[in-house]
C-alpha cells in the first residue's frame, strides 16, 4: 500500500513538473523579424530586423501563462542595400542614434486553435508605445537534435501603421501599414 502511495505521489509530482511552464532563450540565429511595406505601389520590399535578444515562457497546458520579451538592436537592421540601412537608421525613420532599440513585451497570451495562438503585447518604436496582436503558429516543441535541449519554433505575423511610432517619412505615398513576418527557435537553458 505504501509503495502505491508513494508510486502515485512520484507520478504527480512528475506530471506537475512536465505541466510547468518552459523558460526558453530565443535563437539570434534562428531568429528573424521581417518587416514589408509598399513603395509608390510598385514594389513591397522588406527589412530584416536581426540581432533579436529575448525570452520566451511557454506553458502548454495554460497558455494564458505564457509571456514573450523581445529587444530588436537596430544595430541589427538590414534591408540588404548598406546605403538605405543607413537611411533608415537615420532621423528620417527609426533614429537609431537617439532610439537604439525597439522592444515588444506581451500582456496576453491566448489560444486560437490547434497550434494557434493570439500574443498581445506592447510594442516599442522611438519611445512610442502601441498596443499590437500577433497571430501565432507553434511550429514544433520538443529536444533539439543537435543541442539536445528542449526547444520551440514559433511564426508570427501581424500589421502595424508606421505612422503610429512616429516612422512616418513619405506617408502615404509610402505605405504606412507594415505588414511583420517572425519566426523564431528558442531554447531551454543549458543543464548545469
């Protein structure tokens, strides 16, 4: 008898500890942030914001307890043409000289399906702050083949007016909505 308590203690315990949320550090590598906008209405080129620093909590059985944080370094900007980065980090959009970085801290996490969640969070720009709603695809959870360490991928997407974080050089001629494509890896902290 006292051996099936405690066999059904240690399954608990085991359970409640798989069932608590995951801290994961996000992947810099695997890690991008892809703004897109519309020029003159003939072209939608893109930006890379790289460099991303973050944290990711994620709990499975209670999304609700899940939280991101994210620095984007503008540092880190690349539209793949050195002279338009240069104008871009320029007081022109982003001064990056002044604002050197952009920051999203979610305040709600919810589900939106299979594998799908609703991530709302702050988003900084230029010191300004808006609310902003990313819909979420969990790509895959579980031990990386090559660190061998628990693991998630997630993609986002979402649009933003540029216009509302003071980014607003050429509106409208320039499109003011931005459409952001994420997706990310993030992994679990190395075992001490």
């Amino acid at each position: 008898m006292k051996r099936l308590a405690l066999a059904a203690a240690l399954s608990l315990f085991a359970a409640s500890a798989f069932a608590a949320p995951m801290t994961y550090k996000l992947d810099p590598h695997h890690t991008m942030v892809i703004a897109q906008w519309n020029h003159f209405g003939f072209s939608n080129p893109y930006a890379n914001f790289g460099d991303v620093d973050g944290t990711l909590v994620y709990d499975a059985d209670d999304v609700s307890a899940s939280s991101v944080e994210v620095t984007l370094p503008l540092t880190g900007l690349s539209s793949f043409a050195a002279d338009f980065d240069t104008h871009l980090k320029s007081a022109d959009f982003f001064d990056a000289a002044k604002f050197p970085v952009a920051t999203f801290k979610s305040t709600k996490v919810e589900a939106a399906g299979e594998g799908k969640l609703k991530v709302t969070g702050d988003l900084t720009i230029k010191d300004v702050t808006k609310p902003v709603v990313l819909d979420v695809t969990l790509n895959k959870a579980g031990v990386h083949p090559m660190t061998k360490r628990e693991a998630i991928g997630f993609d986002a997407t979402a649009t933003i007016k540029r216009s509302d974080f003071g980014v607003d050089m050429y509106v409208p001629n320039v499109g003011d909505e931005v459409k952001l494509r994420i997706t990310t890896e993030a992994m679990a902290p190395a075992a001490e």
